[in-house]
C-alpha cells in the first residue's frame, strides 16, 4: 500500500479513522515514524492490534458522530485517513472531514470503484485495494509471460 502521507508537510497530527488491519498497521508504521496520531474505532477491542510502541491516542466511537470527531480534536489534524470496512462509513466521515472541519488532505479506503466520482466531487484521495491487486496481479504475469507466445 502507498499512502502518500509526507510528515514535514503534515500540520498537527494524522487521524485515523477504523482500527482493523489496514488502519492498525498504518497507525503502527507513523507512530514508529515519530509522527503524532489519533485513531478511532467503534469497537474498543480493535485497539489490541496496535503495536505495544504505539505512541498515539487511541478513542472510542462512530466516525459519523460528529461528537466524537470534535472529540479526536479532528479540527487540529492536516491528515484524515478513513479505514473503516464500509465504504458508506468512509465517505461520510471523508465527507465530514473535508465539508464540515476543513481537513487540507482526506484519504479514505474505497471498496467499490465505481463510486470514485463521488469522492473526487469533494476532493477526497482514494485508495481502492481491489484496482490497485488487480494492477499488482496484472504485472506480475505480465513480467512472468514476457516474450512468450501463449
Ligand atoms: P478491517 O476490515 O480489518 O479493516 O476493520 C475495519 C474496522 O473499522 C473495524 O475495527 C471496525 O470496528 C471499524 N469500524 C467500522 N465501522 C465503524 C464506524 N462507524 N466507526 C468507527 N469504527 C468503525
């Protein structure tokens, strides 16, 4: 994965929104990295898949409440990355983030490619994990079958 996310440029902190696999090991890989992060997650268990060097705040709640987004101080962030497993989740609190708190980036996760426009429309980053393995797979066989004949 490719998040393009350059620390000297970012002001304040990192949000991150849904704390499952993806949103776990990148809040793991930017603390490591120094960078100050908040993440959220709906479900307190989620938080055990942060590392133990975990340096960053961990809250509890709905990415669509607008409570708790207040609450993440996500006024104060230069980064929003929305990671829950639902993309109606993410272009909500995307949507939030941009709309309502003046976020300068907003990345969210997208399942369903087709509904890229709707994020485009408001100027929100994303990364859709099913055209980026079918670009991988892609180029692998492309590589494997390289000047032969099939
Ligand atoms: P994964 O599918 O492993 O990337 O996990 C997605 C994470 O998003 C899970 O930990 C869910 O609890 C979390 N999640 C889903 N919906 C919401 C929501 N509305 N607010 C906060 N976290 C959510």
């Amino acid at each position: 994965m490719n998040i393009n996310i350059n620390r000297k440029k970012i002001k304040g902190f990192v949000l991150i929104i849904g704390c499952g696999r993806l949103g776990a090991s990148l809040a793991n890989s930017l603390s490591d990295k120094d960078m100050e992060v908040t993440i959220i997650d709906r479900n307190k268990d989620a938080f055990r898949k942060l590392s133990e060097s975990f340096g960053g705040l961990t809250l509890v709640g709905d990415a669509t409440d607008i409570d708790t987004l207040k609450e993440a101080q996500i006024s104060d962030c230069g980064v929003v990355v929305c990671v829950t497993n639902n993309d109606n989740t993410n272009v909500m609190s995307a949507q939030l983030a941009k709309e309502l708190f003046h976020v300068e980036q907003v990345i969210s996760r997208l399942y369903d490619p087709q509904r890229e426009c709707v994020y485009k429309e408001y100027g929100i980053e994303t990364i859709c994990p099913s055209v980026l393995s079918a670009q991988k797979i892609d180029g692998i066989l492309s590589n494997a079958y390289e000047g032969v004949s099939l």
